[in-house]
C-alpha cells in the first residue's frame, strides 16, 4: 500500500497548495476508482492541515462503501445513497465532481439501455443541481471515446478533432452518451451560467485499483503477476492513450479553478500513447521475469465488448496551457499498481 498511501499525500498537498480550505466537496459515484481516491484524499487533507473541508459523496451500496472505506478517519464522510439520476438530496456544495458512470465495455453490450440512462438522465439529473445550487466550480468526467475511430495520423489530436463513431453499434451507447453530456455541459454554461467543465480522460489508472478490475491494463498486470502469458483477444494494433490517477485527479481539481465554463479539456500523459500490442510488450519486457510471452486468441465476434480500433493520438496542450503537467510514465504506473496489488 506504500504507493497508494503516497499518492493520496500528493493529492492532499495539491488540494491545501492550491486553496480548498473551508469549503463543500460534493463527489458522485464516490466508490469508484477516481472518485474514490479523491474523497480519501479530501479526507487526508484535513487531517493534515485542518482545512475543514466538507464532504459529501453519492454512492448506490453501502455495501460498496464497507469495501472501499473503512475505518474512523471516514466519519467525516457525509454518503447519499441513491440513484444518480434522482435529485441530489443535499445542499451547501461548493465544488462538483461527477464521476459516477457505467465502465465495464460488456456492460455496455448486455445493458445498452440502461447505460444511456444512467450517463444521460444521470448527468442532466447533476447539472440541475449544480445550476439550482449555485456551485462554485463542477467538472464532468468525460472519456476519450468522444474522439471516435477515424484519426490514424501520427499528429495530436486536439480537442476540436472528433472522428466517427457509428450510431448503429450498441457498444456506441457509451461514446454517444458521453458526448451528448459534453454538450449539455456547453448549454448549461452557455444558458444558465454554470461553472461546469470537461475532463475528458484518457484511460486512468494506478495504485487504488479495485481487486475487480478487468480492463486491459488491469489483465495485464494481474498475468504479469502471476507468471501468465498476456493473451489478446484482437491484433492489439488500436491506439492506447493513458494517465496516472494522481496526474488526473490533478488536472480535475485544476480545472474546478481555472478552466474556462463550458469547455472540454483532454487528460492525458502523451508520452504514453502506444498501441495496445505495444503495451502488452513493454509489460512482457519490464515486468514478465522473461517468464511470460504475448499470444492471440481472436474471437470471430466482438463478446468482450472491446471499442472499435482507432489511432487517435492525444494531445494536452490545452490542459497545459493551464499549467497541468503530467509526471508519472507508463513503467511507473505499472510499478505503482502492482506494488499495490
């Protein structure tokens, strides 16, 4: 736990340096992984500099919250058990982090539906609340499948460049419904004045993984562990663009303070970007004892819910524009979350 334990001390530092004392934190979906790690660190911060920050937390099990917290130091934690897309029962929030959406690809394949709901009427259900409530700051959690599958140059890809995603996929209820949400940001800052902004994140991960994890880089680690061959369900040639927690919850709580209203900001380490093949190798290479090697066992379908293959490669000047920079490479984010593993 050494590296998960210095990653929240980082971020409770950040949140002090940069000004979030006496102040409302209000986090959904609170057991997952970014969420997760953002009221602990939140919670860390006061125990270290007595910033009486207060904490509120969405969740939909408290069965969920016995898994991911526990202990006294998280008494301080006010937790509102409901569904997403009801009223928010609370009020007094300062900031808004929104976080709660489905992830797990094959969720989206059996429960197309219902992940429209939940990321659609969720979020619109969040931003009514942010409007009434008068927030000082809120960001949206958005995803890099916004870009959709068409760039296969080597340029950055900036966040005006979306490419093509096909409505006629189930597996595009996620991507579409993030970007319908991304939109409602932009008229909800546009109509009604509210402080909102897009994180729109490459895929995060890092020390704090839940045991249940099963995207790829999860399974990559979890063989790399336990002496196994990586096995690939397709050629492994799609683009990968990747970010530590910390460096993204980093640019999260930048974003709370100055991004600009509306607007959707990329985060992502670019010195991370890699095919997944690629990914796969450098795992093989520094982790795999020279006891492991890379297969393929392609199915003829899509069962395991993988997104459609794309190149896009990410860039983060705009975030950078803002003074984020990220620190933590792609070997150092597999060192930290096997560490913790």
């Amino acid at each position: 736990m050494k590296y998960f334990e210095s990653d929240l001390n980082i971020l409770a530092d950040y949140i002090y340096e940069n000004g979030f004392s006496n102040c409302s934190f209000l986090v959904t979906g609170a057991t997952g992984l970014i969420g997760s790690i953002i009221v602990k660190s939140l919670v860390l911060c006061n125990e270290k500099y007595k910033t009486e920050i207060k904490i509120k937390a969405t969740v939909r099990s408290l069965e969920k919250v016995k898994e991911v917290f526990s202990g006294d130091n998280f008494n301080q934690i006010e937790f509102i058990v409901q569904d997403i897309a009801e009223q928010l029962k609370c009020d007094g929030v300062d900031y808004l982090i929104h976080t709660a959406t489905p992830t797990e690809s094959k969720f989206f394949i059996s429960n197309p539906v219902e992940t429209i709901k939940a990321i659609c009427n969720g979020s619109i259900a969040v931003l009514d609340f942010a409007k009434n409530n008068n927030v000082k700051g809120m960001v949206y959690l958005s995803s890099m499948e916004v870009f959709g599958s068409a760039h296969t140059s080597d340029e950055k890809t900036t966040e005006d460049q979306l490419g093509y995603i096909d409505i006629a996929n189930v597996r595009s209820c996620y991507s579409e419904s993030k970007r319908l949400v991304e939109c409602a940001c932009k008229c909800y800052a546009e109509e009604y004045g509210v402080p909102v902004k897009v994180a729109r994140l490459a895929q995060t991960f890092g020390a704090g993984i839940s045991k249940k994890e099963n995207r790829v880089f999860a399974q990559f680690a979890r063989s790399a562990l336990s002496g196994s061959d990586i096995v690939l369900h397709t050629k492994g040639d799609s683009v990968g663009n990747y970010c530590y927690t910390t460096d993204a919850i980093k640019g999260i709580l930048l974003l709370l303070k100055k991004g600009c209203n509306g607007e959707a900001y990329t985060v992502v380490n670019e010195q991370t970007t890699m095919s997944i093949r690629e990914m796969a190798e450098m795992v093989i290479k520094e982790f795999g004892n020279d006891k492991i090697k890379l297969k393929f066992d392609i199915p003829n379908d899509n069962k395991y819910g993988y997104a459609p293959k794309t190149g896009v490669r990410l860039s983060s000047a705009k975030l950078n524009s803002l003074g984020w920079r990220a620190v933590v490479g792609l070997k150092e984010a597999y060192q930290r979350m096997m560490e913790d593993l």
